[in-house]
C-alpha cells in the first residue's frame, strides 16, 4: 500500500483488499443545505458526483397530467466513504429532497442504515417533505440543523422541533456541516440512536 | 455550488454501451463491492475493460458508475454481463433489499468504533 504508481488516469485511492461490506448513510435535505459540504467534511475522498436514470411507465408519476405515459427520471446525487475499518466501508450519500428524487427511494436507498435530515431553519418546508418521506419508508433518522451562518433570529431546538412536529425520540441536534469533528458527531449520534433501536428490538422476543 | 451535470452523452450511446437492454441485475446494490476475477483481454467492450481495470481492488457500484460517467442502471447491466462470464466477483451487503432485516446491534457497534475512531 502506500505507492504512488499510477496504475489509473484518475487520482482514486483504492479500498483495502479485505473490504467486504457496503453500508449506506444517506443525507436528505432541501438544495443549498450543505449536504455536499456534510459529506466532504466526513469523506475520505473527494466526494464523486453521480446519477440514476429511471424510464417508468406512468406509475402515479405525475398527478397533473395524464399526458406522458412513460416518464424518464434523473436524479443526481453525491457521495463520499468512510472506511471505518479493514472490512467495512460506509458511504455518505448527499441526496435532494425534492418529489422526483423518492421514486427512486427502493431502487437506490434500500438497505440503508438511516438517514440524517440535515435542516435550514431559513427553509424548514423543504425538510417537512423529507421527514415525511423518510417516516413513510420506515427509515429510522436524525435531524441536524446547520449553523453555518451566525443567525441572528437563532431559533432553538426547542422551537425548531415544535416547528417540524417532531417526536420526542428523534435526535435533533445543532452542527457546523464545514467542521469535520461536528459532521463526525452527526453521524455518530445517528448511529446510536439505530443502536438503542436494535438493542430495543433484540431485547423483546 | 456549481454542479457539473455527469456526462452521459446522447441517449444512442447509452443504448450502445448496453446492447439496447434497459432491465438492469437488480443483485447490485450501490455498495455492492465489486472484485475482478481476471485481466480485460483484446477485443473486450470497453466498458468491461475498464471495469475491470477499477477493480483490481474492491469497488463500490456507485464508485463505477462515477468513474464511468454512466448511470446507475447501465453500470448494473455491465456488470451483470460481467458476473455471467465469471470475469468479476460481488461482495453484496449484509443487510441489503429486504426493508424487514434492520441491522443488528453488533454491527452498528462496528461502525460507532470506526466512527468514533476517525
């Protein structure tokens, strides 16, 4: 490990041989949020863009017309990994939150550990949409709010979980999505919560 | 935030790459980790070759899919065509396609070490 022959055009640093489990975070929020900047803060690349095309035949697609029958889907998204050790890998996705990006919810996101709903508190309609979906599958979450700016009008957790009709038991938490050690954070307090669920759930037979 | 839309040229080329097959190997997952089996020869389609040339060491489908500039779909149909001739192996997630099978306490305890420990 360790040399620099370029076997490849491209500056990728290759995951351990042993690596043998995938695992997925994904990061819902509205556009501008920082969910890139969440991911990159974390990842140990740089974080790669990529996109799903999906042709689909009109299956409730677009309630306001019954124009096209069939509908192509594009969703874009990033991502980053975290090796968090010689076996497993994990990888952040940074997701828009927006209607068309759900249809592809089981096709891309199955399988996923959970989901950080990462809130501007300028724009909290977008992450109604978001905490909504996410209930609907049945992905457990947390929700972060970003603090990159130093807002006046701060609003507290208090206030904002009122806001977004939150229950008691989903983690809200404050974080800086450019602060490695708060983005770590973030993610750290989204896995516990899915441990004190598994934990919860091995406990009653 | 400038975003650079991926590359995937026209449609017909996408219709090439695949053969014109739009069903794509549902078996991979986006962290599905992918390890080839043996060198790309002469007269190989080229994606396969380059396929195969990323995974020397194990590779995630998605981070095919941006290395390639293709979607999603059409990396798994590749990659399909892959596995049917033997020429790659997949490391498919444990808790993968089934929305029942939530993961267990003990493998989240391994990825709260590996966090903790970043």
């Amino acid at each position: 490990m360790g040399s620099a022959i370029s076997e490849l055009p491209s500056q990728r640093t290759p995951l351990a041989d042993a690596a043998e489990t995938g695992l997925k975070i994904v990061i819902v929020g509205g556009f501008g949020v920082g969910k890139t900047t969440l991911v990159r803060s974390v990842s140990e690349i740089r974080p790669l863009n990529t996109e799903e095309v999906m042709t689909q035949a009109g299956v409730g697609v677009d309630e306001t017309s019954g124009v096209a029958a069939k509908t192509t889907t594009t969703v874009a998204f990033d991502f980053g990994r975290i090796s968090l050790n010689d076996r497993m890998v994990l990888y952040l996705f940074g997701a828009p939150g927006q209607k068309r990006f759900w249809f592809l919810w089981d096709r891309l996101f199955s399988g996923t550990l959970g989901a950080v709903v990462l809130v501007d508190t300028r724009r909290m309609d977008d992450s109604w949409y978001a905490i909504d979906r996410l209930e609907h599958h049945k992905t457990p979450f947390v929700v972060a709010v970003n603090r990159f700016d130093n807002d006046p009008s701060r609003h507290s957790l208090d206030e904002i979980r009122q806001a977004l009709a939150l229950p008691e038991h989903v983690p809200l938490i404050d974080c800086d999505a450019r602060v490695r050690s708060s983005g770590k954070d973030v993610l750290i307090t989204l896995v516990n919560h899915l441990y004190e669920q598994a934990k919860a759930r091995e406990m009653t037979p | 935030m400038i975003r650079r839309p991926v590359d995937t040229g026209d449609p017909d080329r996408l219709y090439t790459v695949t053969g014109g097959r739009s069903r794509a190997d549902d078996a991979f997952d986006l962290v599905t980790l992918v390890v080839s089996e043996c060198e790309p020869t002469a007269g190989m389609q080229s994606e396969h070759t380059r396929i195969l040339d990323l995974c020397r060491h194990p590779t995630a489908v998605v981070e095919i899919a941006a290395e390639l500039k293709l979607p999603i779909t059409v990396v798994r149909i590749l990659l399909g065509d892959l596995l049917a001739m033997g020429n790659i192996t997949a490391r498919h997630p444990r808790a993968a396609r089934s929305i029942a099978s939530l993961p267990d306490s003990a493998l989240l305890q391994e990825v709260l070490h590996g966090l903790r420990h970043l």
